[in-house]
C-alpha cells in the first residue's frame, strides 16, 4: 500500500531522473526529458552548467564504482508558489570499488555511503540541483581520508575547476527559501539560533535519544552530540556567516512530521576545530540536512557536508 508521501514523491522526477543517470548512466531519454538546458549542478567539489555536464558528472563515480545498490530513505516535496517543485531526497548507496580512477587502483573494498540532494523543476524539467555525498565514509571504507584526497584532487585537477564558493556559483532558476512557517521553517529558526550562539538550544529542543548522522559515516545519539557537531563547524569558522537557503517541512499518515534544510557556512577558518589550526583561508561549507520530529522534540537527523572540500580550499590558500 503506497502512503501519501510516496504517491506524492512520484509525482516529481528527481528520483527517477538520479536513478536513470547516476546509477544506470543513461544519458539518452531522460537527460531529454527530465534537465533543462541549462540545468545547474551545484556539489561542495564542483559546480557544473548545461545536460551533458551534468549528466557525465555521474561517470568517474560510476568507473571506480559500477555495481552500486540504492536504497532509498525519504523524499520530501514543496510546491510553492508559481508552479515549480521542490524535491528533498535521502538514499543510502552500496557498491564495491572495482574500478580504477576516481579513487586510485580497485580495491575491491565494500563501501556504504549516503547522498543527499535538493533539485528543484518546473513543467517536467529540474533547473537546479544541490548533491552532498558522503565522501568522508566513502574515502573512511577505502583507507583514506579527505585531507588526503583533496591533496591528491588538487595535483590532478584541471586548473579552472575549483570547489564550490559563492564567488563561483550561478544563478538559480529557484531561489524561494521556502515556507515561512512549518516544521521547516521551525528546524531553520533553531539552527540558526544556535549557530550565533544559543547552543543550548540543542539540548532543549532535540530528544534525550535522538538519532543523529553526520559526515564520514557517524552514527550518534543525543543533544550533546548534536551540540559537539554543530558547535565544531562554528568554532573552526567562528566569524562565518551561516544562512539556510531553504527550508521545507512535511506531514503525512503514517511518517512523523519531517523538514529539510539546504544551507551554508562562509568565512575565514580563523578557529580551532575539524580541520586543525586555523590557517585563514577562506572557506564555504554547502551543507544539506534532514530531520524527524517527535512528542520530545527532534527524533532523527541528518547532516552532510563535504570535508574533503573544506580542506581543498584550505590547501588552496595554502598554496
């Protein structure tokens, strides 16, 4: 029996258009069909304009990783206001590294990451997508690290490709922030909060048990985890503007009340914390996140950002 939240989440096609050109790379009907013309990628490594980019974006991963199981978590769907559609999708992928590239030589290694994307469409056709992989975990099962990868990435790159930085990005086809009430917009008002300072918000609003996931494959519990979290990205950027760009929330039969948040963290690494002394580089976080709400508050939540492309633009300034 399909609930609300599945029929609804058919009705868009940014799950059917990720399963047929990242998983399948089939870059004939539905890069047609479902990408406009100047469809923008936008990815913490990168920022790619135009079908054929985008859809290639999908082959390097692909070549290290050709057999990937997916599993889908959650989508979450806003229409707001002139006709387009806002998709927030969750999956967790399985795949093994047989292939060489992306990663260096096949290892033949299992690996289990998580992806997250917003994509927003109109008439049938996605104009935008933001993607945060898991990179850490992925590079964590391999036996690497992504402050070994992004030195690597940055000896190998082309010279014009850079991580993605305000100064780069394009402009998006949608650039609403959502709905100004909600559970998307309660999620927003917290972290928002907390992040100028009222980190005490965390043990207020998230409950005693709250399941927590976050970058490099981290399974945790509890309000002081999420504080420990979200209090060490502050720290390491503590003058950093943090803004989210857009925040939805959803309510279904049989699914706790949901919200998905797309937002970012800009400035000068002037702080201690996961990327070691500061240095003064100037560094933009693009993060995605996901939550659950229950009668305790905060249930469940997700988190990605890509380490690996802070200390890329760490090593750039470096020189």
């Amino acid at each position: 029996m399909k609930d609300n939240w599945t029929e609804a989440a058919a009705e868009g096609v940014a799950a059917h258009a990720a399963e047929a050109i990242w998983r399948q790379a089939d870059f004939a009907a539905p890069v047609d069909a479902h990408l406009a013309k100047n469809v923008v990628l936008r990815a913490p490594e990168a920022v790619v304009q135009g079908r054929m980019a985008v859809a290639t974006d999908a082959l390097a991963l692909l070549a290290a990783l050709p057999d990937q199981t997916w599993y889908p978590e959650d989508a979450i769907l806003d229409r707001p206001e002139g006709g387009a559609i806002v998709t927030a999708l969750r999956r967790v992928v399985e795949a093994r590294h047989d292939g060489a590239g992306l990663f260096g030589a096949p290892t033949g290694r299992r690996v289990r990451v998580r992806v997250m994307t917003e994509t927003a469409e109109r008439d049938g056709r996605i104009s935008d997508i933001w993607r945060v992989t898991d990179r850490a975990a992925l590079l964590s099962a391999l036996g690497q690290t992504p402050e070994g990868w992004a030195h690597a990435a940055l000896k190998a790159r082309d010279p014009e490709a850079q991580p993605l930085t305000p100064a780069l990005d394009l402009p998006a086809a949608h650039a609403g922030r959502g709905a100004a009430s909600g559970w998307g917009a309660v999620w927003a008002d917290l972290v928002e909060r907390a992040m100028e300072g009222a980190f005490g918000l965390f043990e207020a609003q998230y409950a005693p048990g709250a399941e927590l996931s976050y970058p490099g494959g981290q399974s945790t519990h509890g309000p002081a985890a999420a504080r420990g979290f979200w209090m060490g990205l502050r720290a390491a950027f503590p003058d950093g503007q943090f803004e989210v760009h857009h925040a939805m929330g959803a309510e279904a039969p049989l699914l706790p009340p949901r919200a998905a948040l797309r937002w970012s963290l800009t400035g000068r690494h002037d702080g201690w914390g996961p990327f070691g002394a500061p240095t003064g580089a100037e560094v933009h976080v693009m993060g995605l996140s996901q939550a659950e709400f229950g009668p305790e508050g905060l249930r469940r939540e997700w988190t990605l950002y890509d380490p690996g492309a802070v200390w890329m633009q760490i090593m750039l300034r470096k020189g």
